[in-house]
C-alpha cells in the first residue's frame, strides 16, 4: 500500500469518527442509478417542405450518475447560523448528473403516414437546485434529528443536452428544466447517509441543424424522465 493510500484513509478514518458535537449540516454524495424516458412524438422540421411528427419515438433506458452538494438550515456544523427552529425541517441540494438519451431506430406512425425514424444518440447532463422538506423518525444521542428521514424535493434545473444523427451531425442545446423528487434518508453514522430516491425531470429540448447538407433543420421534442438513484454523502 502506497503512502499516498495510507494518508488517503487515515484521513477518511479521522472525518468518520468527528465527535458528535459538531453536527455535520453540509454535505456532499455521490449518486447512481437507472434512468427512463417515456415515448415522446418528436417534430422534424425540414426546410421548405414543414414539419413532421414522429408519435411515440421509444427511448433507450441509461444509466445516470452524478455528485451532490446539500445544506440543512440548522444552527449546528459547518456554516451554521441562528435559524429559527423550525427551518429544519427545511434543506437545500444542488447537484449535476448525467445520463444518455438515445433514440433506438424504428418505424414509427407519422401525420403522413409510416416512417422510419433513424437511430438517434444524445445526452443530457442536468444541474439541478432542489428545495427540501423533510421530517426525521427515531432520533437519538448521534442525530437528535432522526435517523430515518423521508423528504419531497422540488426546483428548476438548467440541461446540457446533445443529438448525433446517424450520419447528419450533431448539435447541442441548453434549456429550463423541473426537477421533483422524494426519497428516504438513513443516517447510518452521525455523518454518513444513505438515500434511496425517485426523481422526474421534464425538458423540451430544440436542436437547429440548419446549415448541415441532407438532415432536418430542426429537431424538438418533449422528455419526461424518471430516475432511481442510489446516494452516499458525507456530513460536515
């Protein structure tokens, strides 16, 4: 074992075991879990000849994963501050995660009739700011708060996203998202927690094309996500 690794968990070991009194209100996590698009009618327009819709275009699952910030309004740890005792039940959380989204080929019904829809591949990458509201079951000495704590989350999100064509390009587009969530955390030391959380995002994404020879000039559509994740932060 390298000295570099020895230093590494010397000091995880030493943030681990932090006294009590200084109740962790930060935190940071690392998340994982599946991702899920329902069928959405996606509109091509193509340069003078107008637009045509593609219903019910079918959306590869994916795996997302991504990092997590949060703060409690708490008077205790790492910038605490006199809030009135009731605002913590009360949390904010800011976080980035990315996933694919990939449209797989198919035939697809069309307002002219059946068309085949080409293999699509994209991504998006989400920052979201969520604002939490929680309550906290069986409390004790460690966490006087509780150490099961179910939660809603909900806020906007600002979305990276990006559409390869097969064999027309790609291009890439920033939008406004809403972001949901509800979940349940469980403290399993007094600053480390584990979260089991659902979460929905919806967007409605615009790539322009115009300008590449032989694709559409504009692609759009509507996504709606469902997630499961999977979530460890530390506390400080």
């Amino acid at each position: 074992m390298t000295k570099r690794t020895c230093v590494m968990l010397a000091l995880a070991l030493a943030l681990v075991m932090l006294p009590a009194a200084a109740q962790a209100r930060m935190w940071v996590g690392a998340q994982l879990g599946a991702n899920f698009a329902s069928s959405t009618d996606v509109d091509v327009t193509i340069s003078g000849v107008g637009v045509e819709t593609f219903r019910n275009a079918r959306v590869e699952p994916s795996v997302i994963g991504g990092l997590t910030l949060g703060y409690d309004f708490v008077r205790e740890g790492f910038l605490g501050y006199n809030y009135p005792d009731w605002m913590k039940y009360f949390s904010f959380a800011t976080d980035f995660t990315y996933n694919r989204f990939d449209f797989r080929g198919q035939f697809l019904g069309t307002n002219s009739g059946l068309d085949s829809f080409p293999l699509t591949e994209g991504y998006m990458a989400v920052w979201s700011f969520l604002f939490i509201g929680k309550y906290g079951f069986f409390p004790d000495s460690e966490v006087p708060f509780g150490r099961l704590q179910p939660y809603v989350g909900v806020g906007p999100g600002i979305v990276f996203s990006g559409l390869n064509l097969d064999g027309g390009g790609s291009k890439s587009s920033v939008d406004i998202a809403l972001v949901t969530e509800a979940g349940l955390r469980y403290m399993a030391l007094k600053n480390v927690s584990l979260d089991v959380a659902f979460r929905y995002r919806y967007t409605s994404p615009s790539y322009n094309f115009a300008g590449i020879i032989e694709t559409p000039s504009k692609i759009s559509f509507d996504a709606h996500q469902f997630s499961t994740l999977v979530r460890a932060s530390y506390h400080f």
